[in-house]
C-alpha cells in the first residue's frame, strides 16, 4: 500500500514537468558485463569512466555461465576498484564449480581488495534451463552466502525477482527464498528487471509484511531492442507492456533515435518509481554508458565535482 507521503508525491509528478525540480537524492549502481575482446575492454573502461563522476555507490561485473569470463571479470572489478576509487562488487554464482573453488575465488577477491560480492545461483552453463547443483558445489544462493561469510565479512548483494522466478513454485515460496538469503547474511537485493512499477510497489510491500528489513533495489534496464527484450524477458519471465513493441517498431535501422525512445521509457520507468518513494536505484548498463548517465540526469543527479563545486 503507498503511504499518504507517497500519494503526495506522486500528485506533485502528475501535477508538474515530469523531470522538473528533480534534487538529484538518489544512491545509484552500475552494472557491466566482462569484455571478450581489447576494443570491448575498451568500451567498458569508457563506460566506467563516464559515468564515475555520478558518484555511484558501487559498481558490478558480471561473468558467463560456469565462470566463463571469470579472469577477465576478476581483472576488471580489481582495475576499477585500484584505478577509478568506485567501490566494485564481483558476481559470483555456484554453477560448475565446487565449494573449495568458490571459496578459493572468493578469497582471492577479498586479499585483491574487493569487499562486496554480488551472490546468485546462477543459470545452467548448458543454457537447458533446468538447474542441478555441481556435486560438491553449492546448492543455491542461501548456501553460497553462507560459504562467503566463512571466508570474509563481505558485503553481499542477492537477486529478486517482483515477478517470480521461473524456477519458483509460486510467489509466496519466492519471497520465503528472498528472506532466507538476508537471514543467512545478505545486505540487501537487487530485483530483475520490470518495465510496470506497480509491480515493484507491490513486491516491497509483500516483503516488508515478510519481515524483510533489508534495501531492495529495483533494477532497471534501458530496452536497446524489442527483439532482445523479448529474449530476455521469455528467460526470466518479465511481463513486457502491450505498447513498447509500437515504441520500438520501425527503429531496427536507426540507432540514435531507438536509444532516445530506451532513455525515455526508463526514465519514466525511475520518475514513477522515485514519486512512489525510491531512492536506489540499480542500472544494468549493457555497457552503455551514455544511456544511464542521461536517465540519470532526468533524475536530478549532476557530477559530484560540479554539485560540490
């Protein structure tokens, strides 16, 4: 249920410009995936680098199924850490690998300097869609956290998912798993991606009445193809709105003006969530820079330098 303070604020979005006034109040993080090749190193250092004046709170690196990108992910997060002075988290899954090898890559995060961990179970490398825990692996993200905890006091960052995850039975055994991850240690979640934030409003409420009193991040995705929102969405079951495919028709060949639509679906998408009381936000760049730091500054937010100049 929004509160009457949210009501109110969401009044003030109808009653004014959209973006108008914006403070800029916001605690944000940026997610990227692990380069394949130099020159996509290349882009993801620019991407770093652009959005670094934003003051982000942390950003993350992913890597592929079964740890296929783990060295260049384990590279990336140290350099960025060492070199930029963003804190960095390190994704870490229990897919094809044992508990003595996790705990082994965990702990060289730790004496690399790396402090946070982004935990998940991870999908299965075969890309079958049906999970089986490696033997003598963790079973899931309940038990990878607490391994973590074993080898250092990290700061753990887990998944949620406002719109259930394909593997759960229903929602209720879905949020269950949400709060067995903050009991075994976890300091906050950060959802899948959405594109309804009613959708959102609703599952942090049902986690609140669970008795979940960590962050729960909404995470946000600008679209840069219906196509491969599409793909995205089928694998994780994210419901896509009836009128983004109209939005996107007809942008195949042109780039420039597809992102322009993708900045300003999203940045509703963070305007909606912010009048209804959000204040972190999570950006899965797609190693776009340019994308993010636009919806972030329809959001009120300005480089720290000149905020604090």
């Amino acid at each position: 249920m929004i509160s009457l303070e949210q009501m109110d604020e969401a009044r003030t979005a109808l009653d004014s410009p959209l973006f108008s006034g914006l403070p800029g109040d916001l605690d944000v993080s940026f997610e990227f995936f692990p380069p394949k090749t130099e020159k996509m190193a290349e882009t993801l250092r620019a991407s770093v680098d652009t959005l670094a004046p934003l003051g982000p709170r942390f950003v993350s690196v992913t890597y592929g199924a079964g740890g296929s990108t783990r060295e260049r992910t384990h590279d990336e997060v140290v350099r960025i850490q060492n070199q930029t002075g963003i804190p960095a988290a390190a994704h870490l899954t229990c897919v094809d690998a044992t508990r003595e090898e996790v705990d082994a890559v965990a702990r060289h995060y730790w004496e690399s300097g790396i402090r946070h961990i982004v935990a998940l179970r991870g999908d299965p490398s075969d890309g079958s869609g049906n999970y089986t825990p490696h033997p003598g692996g963790y079973a899931n993200a309940i038990e990878l956290i607490g391994g973590l905890k074993q080898v250092a006091d990290f700061e753990i960052s887990v998944a949620a998912y406002p719109e259930v995850h394909p593997d759960s039975p229903d929602s209720q055994a879905d949020l269950d798993n949400l709060k067995a991850k903050f009991d075994a240690g976890a300091t906050r979640a950060i959802t899948q991606f959405f594109f309804d934030p009613q959708c959102f409003f609703a599952f942090r409420d049902r986690a609140a009445a669970a008795g979940i009193e960590g962050e729960i991040v909404p995470g946000v995705m600008p679209v840069m193809s219906f196509a491969a929102v599409q793909r995205m969405s089928d694998l994780c079951g994210t419901a896509i709105p009836d009128w983004m495919e109209g939005l996107f028709e007809g942008l195949d060949d042109r780039p420039d003006a597809r992102q322009l639509v993708s900045a300003t679906i999203a940045a509703e998408l963070c305007r909606r969530l912010y009048a209804g009381g959000v204040r972190q936000f999570h950006f899965y760049t797609l190693n776009r820079a340019e994308l993010s730091y636009a919806i972030c500054h329809m959001l009120g937010m300005r480089p720290k330098e000149q905020v604090d100049g």
